[in-house]
C-alpha cells in the first residue's frame, strides 16, 4: 500500500492510495508546515514550518515521530532549507548551496557538500537495501 504525505499553510497530512482516505491531519498551532517528509510509511517526519516568525524558521529541520508523539531531534542551519529527505539510515537536508547528510542512528553529520545554486533542493535517495545512493545537483 502507497502512502504520501502533504504540507499545507495550516497543517501536515497524510493519505493513503488504496483506497484513498486522509490518515493523519495534525494542526500546527502558530501556522503551517514548509516542508512535510515522511519516512516511508512511518510515523517519523521531517518538518521545516513556514517561517511566520523567529520561533518558527524555515531554516529549522524538527525530526518527529508523531506515533509516540516524541521529538527525535532539531536541527538549524545557516540558510532556509529547500528540501529534506529521510531513509532507513540517512536523512539529508538541501540548502541552495550545501547538502547536510546526517546518520539516522547517532543523528550526526557525517557528509557536507558543497553544490552549485539549487534553489528548487534537488536531491534524491535511493532506498535500495545494499547501497546508499544519492543524487544532487554537480558540485564544485
């Protein structure tokens, strides 16, 4: 079963595909969500929140686990975050001009590269069970 995940300005949700039915809908209170990933079909979320204020940036990467209501971690960088993208063992975070490729395990970086200007956060995992595969815009 195929699921996905939607970042609307009021909130996060999540719908299945057979047969299509909302699954989720959580109301975020100071506003809607930037960015929404999901981990597969997890409870575990990726959120970067619009940016309506200070407390609220979108230069801000929350990690939740929305089953046991728990933060997993949080994670700020120096520039807005075009794109974040989880798998079993990765997460990785797309600004214009870096990619942050971070252990899910320790939650520590452990790869930063540098990119050409992607304003859109091109980036792409595989999930393949063997190898770790991941695209992204050249580097220079």
């Amino acid at each position: 079963h195929s699921c996905f995940s939607a970042a609307t300005t009021n909130d996060l949700r999540m719908f299945s595909c057979k047969p299509f039915k909302e699954e989720l809908r959580r109301v975020h209170k100071d506003g809607g969500f930037q960015i929404v990933e999901m981990l597969f079909r997890t409870s575990i979320f990726g959120l970067v929140d619009q940016g309506s204020d200070k407390q609220h940036q979108q230069n801000k990467l929350t990690i939740w686990d929305d089953l046991r209501n728990l933060l997993i971690g949080d994670f700020s960088f120096k520039s807005n975050i075009r794109a974040v993208k989880l798998s079993k063992d990765y997460f990785v975070v797309a600004l214009e001009h870096k990619i942050h490729v971070y252990s899910f395990k320790t939650l520590k970086l452990i790869h930063l590269i540098d990119t050409t200007s992607n304003p859109k956060g091109l980036c792409c995992l595989s999930h393949h069970a063997d190898t770790s595969v991941m695209a992204c815009p050249g580097t220079h």
